[in-house]
C-alpha cells in the first residue's frame, strides 16, 4: 500500500511504502530491534555493559533536565536479582530470569512528602531513558524486552521504594538465544499501525 506523507524538505508530498517489516532505510538498531522473550541462560553481562548500559540512560534527554528515573540492577545469580525475580507475574517469570540482567524501572512522580508533581513528565522521560538503554544493548549485540507483568507494589515494598518514586515496568536485558520468529498466524504481537495513522488527523 502506498500513502502519502508530507516531505517537510521540499514542500511536496513524498510516497512511502507501509509495510510488514521494518524499512531498510531505518537505521539498523532500530530495524533490527525486537523484544525477545528468550534467553541465553548461560550468557552473563559485563559489568562494563552494564554500566554503559545505565550511561546511555543518563544521557537521556529529560523536561527541564529533571531526570527523573533510577534503576534496580540485577545481575543473574545476584541477591538484587533473586530479589526481582521474587516479584515477577506467572508469565513473565517463565523468560525473564535467564536474561543476564533485570532492571526494574522507576519514575521520581512526586516531590518527597507532598502531592505535588516532581515533574509533569516523568514518566514520559523514564520512558526515553529507557529506551535509550534498550538501543545500547542492541549496539551491545544483547535485546531488551521491556515488562509489566511483575507485582509493583511487592517489588517496591522488597526495595524500599519511598512514596514519592513509582516502580513503573521492568527490563530485561540479555542474549537472546534465538533469531525472531516468523511470527505465529494470529500473533499479532509485532504488527504495526499503518504510516498513515501516525499522522494527525487521519
Ligand atoms: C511499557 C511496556 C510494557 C510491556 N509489558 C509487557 C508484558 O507485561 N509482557 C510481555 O511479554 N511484553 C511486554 N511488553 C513488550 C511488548 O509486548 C512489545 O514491545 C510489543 O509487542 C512490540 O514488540 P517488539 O518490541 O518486538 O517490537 C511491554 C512493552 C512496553 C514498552
């Protein structure tokens, strides 16, 4: 299918292709980015990896350079490790302990011991953080699959997490231990919307 998209360079309309798989043009960390949920269960992070891994996250673009994110860092056969995977949901818990890291994502919300919003996009800004580090793992040869499927309220009750701070979602970083499948009839797990639904208005 083809649909038109502004080409703000010359003015015109430029033709664009909607496709199934990601366009060669994209930047191959992006193309060949995917959320596996298999791991290489031998395979362990370095702590350099790691902590390049965190510096990509801090160098993350923030509202009004507020950085409002911290991360829980376990390494597999760690205690902060154990304790992540004390926490994680039926499903979750089935891929995302063989992955050689498991971060637990957090987002400074409030302002200690007020209602106030320490930043009205912290979320928003963790999610960049988080998607830097997603991008550096992938320029690591690793994969990221970030997860929902965990009991937030235990993990921060395990951890300490003040009132003001929200565990928000998890990642888990490692070495995927497959190429991605085709996927399943009925998966509809990697579709994408059309080009043409991203703009406003349809
Ligand atoms: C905020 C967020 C929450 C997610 N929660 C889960 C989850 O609980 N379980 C899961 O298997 N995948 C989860 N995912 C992974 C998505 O399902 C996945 O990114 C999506 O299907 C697109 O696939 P891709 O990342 O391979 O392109 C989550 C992703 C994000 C960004």
């Amino acid at each position: 299918m083809l649909v038109a998209v502004p080409d703000h360079s010359s003015g015109n309309s430029a033709e664009t292709r909607a496709q199934d798989s990601a366009d060669d043009r994209l930047h191959p960390l992006l193309r060949t980015r995917w959320s596996p949920m298999s791991f290489d269960a031998e395979h362990r992070s370095t702590r350099q990896e790691t902590e390049l891994l965190l510096e990509a996250a801090r160098w993350a673009p923030s509202a009004g350079n507020s950085q409002p994110w911290a991360f829980i860092v376990g390494c597999r056969g760690d205690d902060t490790h154990q304790r992540l995977v004390k926490h994680l949901a039926r499903s979750s818990s089935r891929w995302a302990p063989s992955a050689g890291l498991l971060i637990a994502n957090l987002a400074h919300r409030y302002v200690e011991d007020t209602d106030w919003e320490y930043s009205e996009f912290s979320q928003y800004d963790l999610g960049q953080a988080v998607a830097h580090m997603t991008i550096q793992a992938q320029a690591l040869g690793l994969a990221a699959r970030q997860f929902r499927a965990f009991d937030r309220d235990g993990l921060a009750a395990e951890f300490a997490v003040p009132d003001h701070w929200e565990v928000t979602t998890m990642t888990a970083i490692g070495k995927p231990d497959a190429a991605p499948a085709a996927p399943a009839v009925g998966d509809s797990s990697r579709d994408r919307r059309p080009l043409l639904d991203l703009l406003w208005p349809h």
